[in-house]
C-alpha cells in the first residue's frame, strides 16, 4: 500500500474545467456525478486508523510506526460533544472543524478507491472518475454498463457510506461551480451557479478596505479569464459580474481597470513567487485614515491585512423543537461515562 496520493482528486475547478475540455468522447459516453452524504460523521475511524498504520509501516520502522498510530487514536477518540449539559461521543466519524479531520477521510476514501474501485476503472466501463471532497464526477460508457448498475455497485461498497445520486439531464450535469455540457465529441464547460446563489458582495458604500470589496469581483473575474469558456459565455459572465457590481455600487470603471488587471497578471501565466521572510502585520481597519499609517510599511517586507469590527445582529434563535436534533444523535452517539 502507497502514500496518500490524490490519483483520483481534482485540486480546484479551473484545473478541473482544463482537464475536461481536452476529453476525447463518443455518443456512448455519459454523465453522471455522486455525493457522498453525510462523510465525516461517518467515517469508520478504527478502520481507518488501521490503513493509516500500513501505510506508515513502509515508510517507518515499527517503533515509529506504533507510536504515531496511538497518538493518532488518541486524537480521534477525543470528539465529545455537549447537549442540553449532557456529554455524548459519537461511535463513528470524525470532528468536523478539526484540522486533521479532512486527511482522515481522504485517507479512508482513498483506500476504498484503490482497492475496490480501481477494479471498476480497469474494465473500462468507466470511462472517467474524479473526486472533490465528497463530490464525485464520473462519465460511463452505457453500452457497457448502466446507471443503475454503478449505483447498486457504489452503493455495496462499504456500509458507512451512503451515495446520493444524480444523473445527466438533457446531457448536462453541475459539478462544484461548472456546468459541464456533453457534446458528440467532446465537453463545453461553463459557470455554474446554483438557484439559491444571491451574489452578495459587500456594498461599495459601506465602511470597509477597498481590499475587502474587491476582493468577490477578482474571484468572479479570475474564474472568467481561467474557464475555458467562449466568447458567448465569456460575454454572459462579465454581464453578470457587472449587474452584481451595479446591485452594491460597486464603480463600473473601477471594475474595468480590475478586469484588464486580472486578465494581465493571468496571461504572464505561473503562480507568483511567494517572497521569504515575509511577515504580515494585520490593522483594524475604522476609516481610511488608517493608511496614513500603514503606507509606512509599503517599501518593507512586511504586508498589511485589514480586519474590521463591522458585525450583523444575531438572528433571532428559533423557537423550534430540538427533538429532530436529539434523534439524530442518539442515532450516531452514545452516552459518555460522565456529563455535565
């Protein structure tokens, strides 16, 4: 057994939306995409710790080996939780929030994907797969296997794992922020928001760094210029980035200047280098004047972060039952020896 190796990972949606642009497909291909409900608290953890131990075991020597698995046990079995002043630790799954949380689930599911799926892809009836998180995207070719088949086959592959399915409609399937069209030959990307996307960004007008409002529109505007989109849909995007500009202020000159900017630092390609020994100094941004002292730093090797203050009213607490919640953890937690 390897390290952890990401073979079947996508690291974002640009490198995905590249990667599937250049796919070479047939009428027969198909889309499809998976979640898997509910990861973390269903993780397996012994199980899982006992993949970690094999795959430390060939890189260290057993010493080492036994000590890192029983810290590592250690850590995941200190995941209570407090309810109505009572303690409760969950039989399963692992903490979410916790720092280690995310690799202990991708270790788990990247076992299952070499040693069970791996079996799948060889035979071809698969004809692409690739994982974000809990996401899964997979493309199929139809006359060798059917969507109900790869459904009853992911769904039988481990008890603690529940697949929710979602097939193409009208050869079209959403995946993260693509929208990922099936053509006769090969596939056409473009952005994908969901229904319930409101697009808010923070009103020009309001007391905050300029840092800070630009910050969704360089977001929208690298996603643009990364896409392999085309004119329509390159088009199409900026409109809609400028009617969200427009819905909070946001100057539309400004917003230009920032568009040409991006699609300049892009097009001289590669990520920059990040400089050594830079430190950052963080300020509480309260009204502009507050540059007069961090435009000291500028020929420095520190940088500024701005932070504010600015904060919403809570929402009201619902005045809801807390019945549903009770259930759902005596489902996945059992009493601890003590409670508050």
């Amino acid at each position: 057994m390897g390290p952890v190796n990401y073979h079947y990972t996508t690291t974002n949606s640009t490198a995905l939306a590249n990667e599937l642009t250049k796919l070479k497909i047939n009428c027969n291909h198909r889309l499809m995409t998976l979640d898997i409900k509910d990861l973390y608290v269903n993780i397996p953890t012994d199980e899982t710790v006992n993949i970690t131990e094999s795959l430390l075991a060939n890189y260290n020597d057993a010493k080492t080996t036994s000590q890192i698995t029983r810290l590592l046990e250690t850590i995941l079995k200190q995941n209570y939780l407090v309810f109505q002043d009572h303690v409760y630790q969950p039989d399963k799954g692992v903490a979410m929030g916790s720092p280690l949380s995310g690799t202990i689930a991708e270790t788990f599911l990247q076992h299952i994907e070499e040693t069970i799926l791996k079996q799948l892809l060889d035979t071809n009836c698969i004809y692409y797969y690739t994982r974000y998180v809990d996401d899964i995207l997979l493309m199929y070719d139809h006359t060798r296997t059917t969507y109900e088949s790869i459904l009853t086959y992911t769904n039988n592959i481990h008890k603690n794992l529940q697949i929710i399915p979602n097939p193409e409609t009208d050869s079209h399937v959403s995946f993260l922020d693509l929208l990922i069209s099936r053509k006769p030959k090969n596939l056409e990307i473009d952005i994908f928001r969901k229904p319930t996307s409101t697009n808010t960004t923070i009103n020009f007008f309001s007391n905050h760094p300029i840092e800070h409002k630009m910050a969704a529109y360089r977001f929208h505007l690298e996603r643009m210029h990364s896409f392999p989109l085309n004119q329509t849909q390159l088009q199409n995007e900026w409109e809609s980035i400028k009617q969200i500009a427009y819905s909070y202020n946001f100057p539309i000159n400004t917003l230009q200047k920032l568009k040409e900017r991006t699609r300049q630092q892009l097009s001289h390609s590669a990520t920059p280098k990040k400089k050594k020994g830079t430190k950052w100094a963080t300020f509480t941004y309260t009204t502009p004047h507050i540059r007069k002292i961090t435009n000291l730093f500028k020929n420095t090797d520190i940088k500024i972060a701005f932070k504010t203050n600015n904060s919403q009213n809570p929402p009201p607490t619902p005045q809801s039952s807390h019945k549903n919640a009770v259930a759902y953890m005596h489902s996945h937690a059992t009493p601890a020896k003590w409670h508050m």
